[in-house]
C-alpha cells in the first residue's frame, strides 16, 4: 500500500492540529473499534469558518484527511464548507488506496457533524445538512475506555 | 540515516552462506530429480541429503520429511489433509484462536465444507490450557492443531503436553512451528507432534519453500496431485535450490541458537525495560518468559499502529503492527483480541522481532526515537484529550 507524496505530507505535518476554547460547534465522529475517531473544532464569526482544528486518532490517512479537510474548510463560508465532500478531500490528496477511502468519509462527515452542532447551539438551519449519525454507543466506548 | 530491521518474524534476509550452497543448483546442477542421467542423480542427492539434513536436526526420520512450497502450504496440507484422510472416523477439529491465518482460514473453509470446528480460548498471555484441549475432544474428534509459537506476540504453547494428551487419547496432532524453528530447540519426538509445519525463510533460509514433517503411520491425502515426487503424496518438480537452502539455514540456525538465543533474549529485555521505564501508558502483550527471544509486543494507550509504524519509517525503523490498517481489513489482530485487548488498544500495538544481526546501538537509536513519536501522536489523539481531562477532574 503507497501514500501520495501529498498523504504524507499531510500525515508527518497535518495542519491544524489542536483545540479550540469555546468553539462554535465540535464534532466527533468514528469509533474505537475501527480504529478511527475524529474531532473537529469550529470557530465561526457571522457566516464564516473563522479558524479549525482538529484531533484525530487513527492511521495515516485518518491524520491526513482530517488535516487536508480543515485545510480546505479555513476562511470558507459555510454554504462553502458544505460542498466539502469526501470527494474533495481526496481529490486534494493527490487520491487515497482504495481501503483507506472510509478515512475520507469520516472526514467529510466530522465536518458536517462539527457544523450541526454549530446549527443546534444556534437555533439555525443549514441548508442540505443532515443530522450527524451518531450512535451512543461509540461515546459509551470513548469514556469507558479510558478509565 | 541507518535503516534498522526489526521485522524478522515477517521474513528475515538470506544467509550468505545459504545463498553460497544454493547457487549452484540454479546453474550447473539444474536437471530434474527424477530424471536419471548424471545431472540429475547429482540432483537427487543433493535432495537426499537436505532431507537426511533436516530430519537430524528436528529428530526425525529423514521418511518423515516432506517439502513443501512454505509455511501456508504445510497448514493446509496438513489439516485438510488429515481432514480428508480421517473423514470416516469424524469431522471435528480443535484449534485455537490466535492460529496464523493459514490455519484459521483453512479451518474456517473445512466449516463450509460440513467440518465442525472448536476455537479454543487463550488466556491474557495468548496460552492455550491443556485441560481445555482435553475438555474440547469429542467422540469425532480428528485433528488438534496449535501453533507452536504465536507469530505476533511471541507466546509458546504447552507444546508438549497438548502432544501426549493427543497421543493419549488417539487424536492425529499437528503444530504450525513457522516461527518457533530455528529459533527455539525443537524435536518432534519430544514434543509428542504427528505433523509440524515449517516455513525457510522465517530462519535466514529462501521464501517459497518448506516443510511438513509427517509422523510415520500416520494417513494423510495429497493436497497437490501430481506425479510420485515426495513419496507419492505431494506432486511437483523439487524445488531444489530452495530445499538445499533451507537445510542450510536451519544446519546454521540450530549451530548457533544457544548463543543467538543468549544475545536475542538479553537485546530484547533491555527493549522491554527501555519502553516500560521510558513510555507511560504502555502493555506488554504476551507471556512475559514462555516467549520467543526475538519477539517484543507492545501496545500504546490512546494511539494507533499505522501511524506509530510511519513515523518510525521516517526515522529508518522497519517494524510491524497489529493495527486493522496494516491488515487490509477494518478488524485489528484477532490475537490481540483474543488475550483480551479492547479494540482501541489493540489497534495501538508495535511489534518488533529481533535478529541475530541486530545491535544495543540500534535498540537505543529505537529507545531514544519512540518516546517522542509516541508523545507527538498522543498530542493529536481525541482520546489522550479526554484521558487528560478526566485526569484533571479527579
């Protein structure tokens, strides 16, 4: 299995990394299990993606999507940030072998899940933006795994 | 930057004076074993002699040894093989749950032909209990198989009292011994085996070739059908550079594995201690002495494989994982899973097997360049976050 030289790029300096105190909306998406979970922190001012940054547990795809979506989110409105699909995040990486595509996925839908919870604290609607699917069992795990 | 090998339970590199004996059969020496001019008998010999060869060394009848094309052939040779043989007299075989694939799979395909197949569990150190073998023997009982040594975290299985409860209760038994020989001292009469697998390549000897050792008396069909080669039981010209090969590597092998044993065993406990006192949050998976002296498992708590491996690529380390992302599939090991790890944790695991060429030097460039990767990836872990923060509440 090989990683465009853009991947490892990504993967050995992802941009982005980090927290953001009092964000505008966070979504975790991914379990334990699959061996992927990522968190992204959104800081909004009006209509626009102010700054982004995420955390992500997971291999060198997980690391280089979640840092190449947030690279493609930055400055964007949300109308914008909505037409970021996995698709994109890919394409942007030079592609992805075909097993690591569910990493791209993942990012496009912890995006969209950090932007609901953006639209819930804020009584707002998005346009096309469905609610994330979240399954409580997979926050179960995170907390119970770490006793 | 230096590249340090640390991958030897994968495939290790050929011995040079393995490469020296092999030679000669690809070129001069080339006829067909069964041919009957000059070339060829010298062939033929040569084919005797590895197999006079191996048999010493594995304290076993040179009749008793048969070549095969590696490690994956000898599994599947040797259970459907019995599995055919012994069809009238049942169709239960017992294995356990942290086989290499090459048995697992091979059991799981006699499932869909009709076998019935019991799984049996490893405790934390990845041992199977002999009273759960003798527990699991039912009336249609015809095959056991346990490996001898587990490929991922190193454990060795109560070989041979697993043997004599087979043997006392009439039950053909077979050990996948891949990466036990030419590491550990193995004799197939002591340890009380009717079949053992091994693979040439996983002891400084060539890939694609390598044996299953047949006990005498014991019914077996073929797997390949072909001509009379191998007694009548695995068709197919001799692969004979690969046979001479093996018989080297492993003449070598055992020559030197009390000393290779000494300096393997003491390289890898200092690995060990190095990441216990120099990593937090850190597992070491497989039993702590009933282990293989080259074998080192490690998980890391809040991080995955994958990553841990790439990072190390960077740095000139070759290693391996347990990470579902290293298998192609979206499951970790099974064995990790099997000695109980949850799957987080089973996904932040770091294998490193030993050779006999590898240095201290090399184990503290590895020591001083993990502790940092490890932290770096924590950093950027959701998990080390929430890990910390309930930290801070406590």
């Amino acid at each position: 299995m090989m990683y465009s030289e853009k991947v490892m790029d990504h993967f050995m300096n992802p941009r982005n990394v980090g927290e953001i105190e009092n964000p505008s909306g966070v979504g975790t998406v991914g379990n334990p299990k699959c061996g992927d979970i990522m968190k992204i922190y959104l800081d909004i001012e009006g209509d626009v993606i102010k700054d982004v940054k995420f955390k992500t547990f997971g291999c060198g795809a997980a690391v280089a999507t979640s840092s190449m979506a947030t690279e493609l989110v930055k400055g964007k409105t949300i109308k914008e940030a909505m037409k970021i699909t996995n698709k994109a995040v890919m394409e942007a990486l030079d592609g992805l072998p075909p097993v690591k595509v569910h990493c791209s996925v993942l990012a496009e839908e912890a995006l969209q899940a950090a932007l609901w919870d953006y639209a819930q604290k804020n009584g707002i609607e998005i346009e096309g933006l469905n609610p994330p699917k979240e399954d409580h069992d997979h926050h179960h795990d995170i907390s119970e795994d770490n006793e | 930057m230096q590249k340090i090998y640390f991958d030897h339970a994968a495939t290790t590199a050929m011995h040079p004076k393995v490469v020296e004996a092999m030679v000669p059969y690809f070129t001069e020496n080339f006829g067909n074993p069964s041919s009957i001019y000059e070339i060829a008998r010298k062939n033929k010999q040569a084919l005797d002699e590895a197999r006079d060869k191996i048999a010493k060394l594995l304290g076993a009848d040179p009749r008793e040894i048969y070549f095969t094309s590696g490690g994956t052939e000898s599994d599947n040779w040797a259970i459907k093989g019995i599995a055919n043989a012994y069809k009238e007299k049942g169709n239960h075989i017992i294995t356990s749950a942290i086989e290499h694939h090459a048995v697992l799979h091979t059991c799981e395909y006699l499932e869909s032909k009709g076998y019935e197949v019991t799984y049996l569990p490893v405790n934390e150190h990845g041992q199977v209990d002999p009273q759960d073998v003798l527990k699991a023997i039912k009336d249609n009982t015809i095959l056991i198989s346990i490996m001898y040594a587990n490929n991922e975290i190193g454990t060795i299985q109560p070989i041979e009292e697993i043997g004599r409860i087979a043997r006392e209760k009439g039950i053909v038994f077979h050990t996948d011994a891949v990466q036990a020989v030419g590491h550990i001292p193995i004799d197939v009469k002591k340890a009380n085996v009717d079949l053992l697998s091994l693979s040439g390549h996983k002891f400084h000897g060539p890939k694609g070739v390598g044996v299953l050792y047949i006990r005498k008396g014991i019914k077996i069909k073929p797997l390949l059908h072909g001509g009379a080669q191998e007694r009548g039981r695995r068709g197919g010209t001799e692969n004979v550079p690969g046979i001479v090969g093996l018989a080297k590597a492993l003449e070598i092998a055992v020559e030197n594995m009390e000393e290779n044993t000494q300096k393997m065993t003491e390289l890898r406990d200092y690995i060990i201690e190095g990441i216990k006192s120099r990593i937090d949050h850190v597992k070491l998976n497989g039993h702590p002495t009933d282990r293989l002296p080259n074998n080192i498992n490690f998980t890391f708590d809040f991080i995955e494989g994958e990553s841990l491996l790439l990072l190390l690529d960077m740095k000139g380390i070759y290693a391996s994982s347990g990470s579902a992302c290293t298998s192609g599939s979206l499951d970790p090991s099974h064995v990790l899973l099997a000695i109980g790890l949850p799957h987080e944790r089973a996904h932040g695991s770091l294998r490193i097997t030993l050779g006999d060429e590898n240095t201290k030097e090399e184990a503290d460039y590895l020591l001083e360049v993990l502790p940092p990767i490890v932290q770096r990836l924590r950093d950027m872990s959701p998990l080390y976050e929430i890990y910390k923060k309930e930290q801070n509440l406590n």
